[in-house]
C-alpha cells in the first residue's frame, strides 16, 4: 500500500495523539517506500531495519537527516553500484514511522498509525556481508540536496536575478525588476528542477509600502478619513513641508542587485532573500513540498518615537505565544538540562552610525542605552532632564577635579548641540540631524536584575555603516492617492479589503519617495532583545514524539532543573527502531517588543 493519497487527519486529532502517545505498549513498525529519481513509487520494505536515527535541525536548510542499517535479503539489494538495484544513487525514499492502532474508539484511522519523517535522496550506501547475512548501510538527506550544490542547484553560469530584459518588437529592450515571489518561485523551479505543483510560499506579499515625503512649500491638513480640508478644521491632521505623509504601494521587488556566479547554488539565492527578508526559512516538509515563510516564534509588536519612550519600549519579555506541544507535568519525559549562558548577558549597549550632512560630509551618530539608575536631579539644579544633570554634575565634578561621572565624557561634547540652557528645554532637532541621545533603562523594570549597580558593566558596543539616523521619525500610516485618478475605484476597493487608511491628494507630483535608512534604536532595541536573556538551551530525552517539527513553540516545566516556560525546539533526534529515545534541544523563546 502507497501512501500518496492519505490525509493524516490524525495528525490534527490532539485528543488522539495524546492518547495514543500515553500508551504504555505500543506495537513499532518502520516502512520504506522506494522510490524513482522522479519520486514514483517502485517498492515498499518493511520490517528489515535493525538500527537507525532520524535528526532534524530547524536552524538548516537541510531539516532532515537519517541513517539506518536494513537487512538485504533478496539479490535485487545486493548490487549498490547498479542504477537498476533498489538501493542505489537514482532512488530516493519516503520513510514512515508507524503504531499499532489499539484503541478501539479511533478504529476509523486504520490498524496502523503512520507518521511521515519525511521524503530523502540516497546519499551513500554501503553493503557488509558476514557469516549471519548481509546489511545495507545508508544516509540520505532531505530533498534541499538538490538544491544547495550537494546533489543538484548548482548554477552553470552567471545569473541576475533582480531584473528581467524584455526585448520587444521594435528592436528595444525594456527592463523589468521581479517580484521577490517570483524570484524564488522560478528559481527553485527553473534552477532547481522542482515540481512547480509542490512550491510553497507563504507571507511574502505581492505588495510592500514604500514611504513618501511631502514636498510642498506650506502646510496642507487631513481628516482621519483621508480627506484634504482647510487649515483650522477642527481635528485635522498637519503634513508640513519636509514631513513623511504617508506611503505609496509598490511591487515588492528585490533591494538592489542580487547577482549568482557559476558554481553558486539555489540555496545562495534563497539564503540573500531570507537576509533581506528577516525572520524567514525555507525547508522541504516531511511529503516533499518546498515551502518557504516567515518563521512563526516569536510575536511583533509596533514601538513608540524616542520623544515618548518609556522603559517598556526597550523591554522583551518571556514569550506567551501559541503552544504546538506542552510538555507541562509530562510523564514521557525521561531528563532535563538546562544550560544558561552568562556570556550573553550585556548591559550597557551603544550602536554607532553616520548620517550625511549638507555639505556631504559624514557625521558619526551614536545611541547609547544602559540599565542604570536613572538620577534623581537635586532640587539645586532646578527642573531639568537627567541627562542635563549628569552633564552639569560631570563639570562641576572636574571643577573640584573628582570623578565626574561615567557617562560625562560622551555628554560633556553632546548635551550644548541638544539642549537650550536659556530656555531650560530640548532643542526642537529634525530626527535626521541628530547625533546623539543617551538613555537609561531603570533598575525598577523587568531588566533591573541585570543592572550594572548588580552585575556590573558589560557593554556590547556596534559600528554599524548602514545606520543613517537614530530613530525613524514615525509615518502616518496612510497610502497616498492622486484624485482623478482613474485607478482609484479598484484601488480602494483593495485597500478598505485589508483595513489600510488612506488619503486623497490634489497633487501626487509633489510627495517624493523618501530614502529612509537604517536607525540606531531599532538596533538597539535588537541587542537589548539578544542580550537580556541567558540564551537558555535546554536538553530533553523523552520517549519518541513523530509528530512535531523544530521551530514550534512547546511549554516546558521543571522545577529541579529552573526550566519554567516557552521554548523553541531548535533540533531533534529520533530512532527508527522501536529502541531508544528522542532528544530535543530547544531555546528559550521570548517576544519581540
């Protein structure tokens, strides 16, 4: 019996799993199914492995990895140098892992449960033959072989790929720049030599925003409906000149070249577009597909402008996303580690960057944020910022010449291009001209225990030359409209489908795509992410689960090792024999604020 058509709807049946994982007996089965270089079914074999695990390593793009030792008793497995024998370099497999349906309530999901552990290339073979018989020895990998270079998806000459040349009927070429969709879809196809029926791609969009400044010469104001009004309508939003107004959707094309040379592989192009992406993977699931998406750990959430920060808006705290497994007061768990590393942990965290000034010269840029005590200003210094009083107590420190204070020397150049000494308040600085800011997460927040008052200082200081500015000053979120303008029925009618606001303008020619860099607090707000968290790994050996897959949330509970909370199973380990059990390596896993 193949298996091409099966569902698996058990594997979506949670009261069935767990029951039959509680099994104290369960009857093992492993199944091979043999199959062709164009993955049609040749021949199944059961019953004739005698040792083998299976790992898989969600950090990879090669997820799945297995090795096993099988009996060769007939003359058609002897011959692994033969392309016609059944073990040899043209064949690949799907291995199935399967229990003895015993419960009689569930009788409808057939004798046998089988799990998929996934669809493999023969990688090597060997063949020993003893005194007691013959066994075959092999390690396969999962299909992405075939496209980083290993077995296949090596490029055969130069390739660019962020744009397409168009030659037309006149004679002229036009230049087309692809979607990222369809760069990986016809590069996995085309390149890869992939079944187009078996690509999935998810949460990359046709469509991306692009943000536009308002060029005008005097200000224009907004309701919230997107309707342009006279200045002094009440509750009417202000777009002054220079301001970012809103955004225009464009293709979500590629930033910039993305060129393959010779001898580069599939996986190359893949790997680029998962840099540019972020938080993205792409593997092949355990029936074959191709699939790539974002990687759903860990929960985005939007942060404030630096003018309104609050301790909060650096914080990261202990993730409570969607659970896929709990092994909470679990009795198939056999062991636990727990190993936290001190390393990790940083405290005083400074990126450097540099933004161009009028006259084209670069300026360097610096964000600096600490978890310290924030300062209470003595009543003698007046009502003033901490960070004023610092830089005042720093120069009357040097004036009695004793320590002026850790943080004096950076504000003693920085505080007179910021702050109005006259007036007692911050300069009125555009976001991309300023050069500096310095910030204190307070002992009293969720980050207080790793302050430097109780840890020390441990600082993680990054150059970063993309940083063109320290925060991004916020965008209305608004895609911008030109009346008139024929396409706008079909237009909004898109855009009301998806929730997104919009705005109507008497003229689109004077809003200018805004080249909006890289800024300094959303690195910060990286390290901040990295570097309050011990980077827990955690170890468990349980009994087999065949079932879940690495990059999933799971709940772990175990007082005796501190190993309380969400977890990301990161790799796994499994055997194919009914001997054995499974270990998981998983990392604490936290939101993104």
């Amino acid at each position: 019996m193949f298996f091409e058509n099966d569902t698996y709807d058990y594997l979506n049946d949670k009261k069935f799993l767990d029951e039959l994982q509680k099994l104290k007996v369960k009857e093992h089965y492993l199944k091979v199914e043999l199959l062709d270089f164009s993955e049609k079914p040749i021949q199944e074999i059961q019953g004739k492995c005698i040792t083998g695990n299976l790992s898989v390593d969600g950090a990879s793009s090669v997820r799945r990895t297995c090795s096993f030792s099988m009996i060769a008793d007939s003359s058609s497995m002897y011959d692994i140098t033969n392309v016609d024998n059944l073990i040899s370099i043209n064949k690949k497999f799907k291995l199935y892992v399967g229990y003895k349906n015993t419960m009689l309530e569930y009788n409808n999901y057939g004798d046998i449960i089988w799990f998929p552990l996934g669809l493999f290339v023969v990688m090597t073979a060997s063949i020993n033959h003893t005194l007691t018989g013959c066994t075959i020895n092999i390690s396969a990998k999962d299909k992405m072989c075939l496209l980083n270079g290993e077995v296949g998806g090596t490029l055969p000459a130069p390739v660019s790929l962020h744009e397409k040349y168009i030659r037309n009927e006149d004679g002229s070429t036009t230049i087309l720049k692809p979607l990222i969709y369809e760069i990986i879809r016809e590069s996995v196809i085309e390149l890869g030599e992939q079944d187009p029926t078996k690509i999935i791609i998810n949460d990359v969009p046709l469509s991306a925003k692009k943000v536009l400044r308002y060029m005008g010469n005097t200000s224009i104001f907004f309701t919230d409906n997107g309707n342009q009004v006279p200045e002094g309508t009440i509750g009417a939003r202000e777009v002054k000149p220079g301001d970012l107004a809103g955004y225009d959707f464009v293709d979500f094309t590629y930033p910039g070249e993305l060129i393959k040379q010779a001898g580069d592989s599939v996986c190359s192009i893949l790997d680029s577009i998962k840099n540019v992406l972020g938080n993205y993977e792409y593997y092949f699931d355990v029936h074959g597909n191709f699939i790539f998406q974002e990687m759903k750990n860990y929960l985005n959430t939007s942060y404030t402008p630096i003018t309104e920060l609050t301790n909060g808006d650096y914080e990261v705290n202990i993730g409570q996303g969607n659970i896929a497994y709990s092994f909470k007061d679990s009795d198939i768990v056999i062991s636990y580690a727990n190993n936290p590393n001190y390393q990790n942990i940083k405290n005083d965290f400074i990126v450097w960057g540099a933004r161009e000034a009028a006259s084209g010269a670069n300026v360097p840029i610096r964000y600096h944020v600490a978890i310290d005590d924030i300062p209470d200003v003595p009543s003698e210094f007046g009502d003033i910022p901490w960070q004023v009083y610092l830089y005042k107590y720093g120069l009357e420190s040097q004036k009695l010449n004793s320590n002026p204070g850790y943080y004096f020397r950076e504000l003693q150049n920085e505080i007179p291009k910021l702050y109005d000494f006259d007036k007692n308040e911050w300069l009125d600085i555009d976001s991309a001209k300023m050069d500096y800011y310095l910030d204190f997460i307070d002992t009293n927040s969720e980050l207080g225990k790793f302050s430097i008052k109780t840890i020390g200082r441990r600082t993680v200081a990054v150059t970063d030359k993309d940083v063109t500015m320290l925060y991004r000053p916020p965008t209305p979120d608004y895609v911008i409209l030109e009346k008139d303008n024929p396409n706008n029925i079909a237009r909004i009618e898109e855009l009301n489908a998806i929730g997104q606001k919009f705005m109507i303008v008497e003229q689109r020619n004077i809003y200018q795509y805004a080249a909006v860099g890289k800024d300094a607090f959303s690195v910060i707000r990286d390290l901040i992410f990295k570097h309050t968290t011990y980077n827990e790994t955690i170890s468990l050996s349980t009994m087999p689960i065949y079932h879940i897959e690495p990059n999933i949330r799971i709940e772990v509970e175990d007082s005796r090792s501190n190993i309380h909370g969400d977890y990301i199973i990161k790799s796994m380990t499994l055997p194919l024999t009914h001997e054995g059990t499974m270990s998981i390596s998983a990392l604490r896993a936290f939101n993104r604020l």
